[in-house]
C-alpha cells in the first residue's frame, strides 16, 4: 500500500463510494411498473446514500490527521 494509506481511510472512501445513487433511480424506473414499488425504492435508495455518505464521512473523519 502507498504511505499513509489505512485500511480505515479504504473503507472511509469505499463507504462515499456508496454515495452514487443515479444509476440505483434509473433500474429502478425500469425493473418496477407500478409507481408505488418505484417510489419505495428510491426512498430506499436515498436512504441508503445519505447513511453511506454519513458512515463515510466519520470514518474519515476520524481516520485522517487533524489540521493544526
């Protein structure tokens, strides 16, 4: 691995990762036909990005050095 590159900070950015949802909306427009099942599925969605980019952000939170 490069200097100063953890295994936290891989799974800090790896969990930002999950952020990108844009591709999640579109299958979902196109697996379910009724607007019921497409709307559960991108609360779900939106609600899985926003904890990933929530759990991302404290793991690099704490893993990088502080700033003097």
């Amino acid at each position: 691995m490069p200097n100063k590159v953890t295994w936290s900070r891989i799974y800090g950015v790896s969990c930002l990762a999950g952020v990108g949802f844009t591709m999640s909306l579109f299958v979902s427009d196109l697996a379910f036909k009724s607007a019921s099942f497409t709307d559960e599925a991108k609360i779900g969605i939106l609600a899985a990005s926003f904890i990933s980019g929530i759990a991302g952000y404290l793991f690099l939170h704490n893993a990088l050095p502080r700033r003097a």
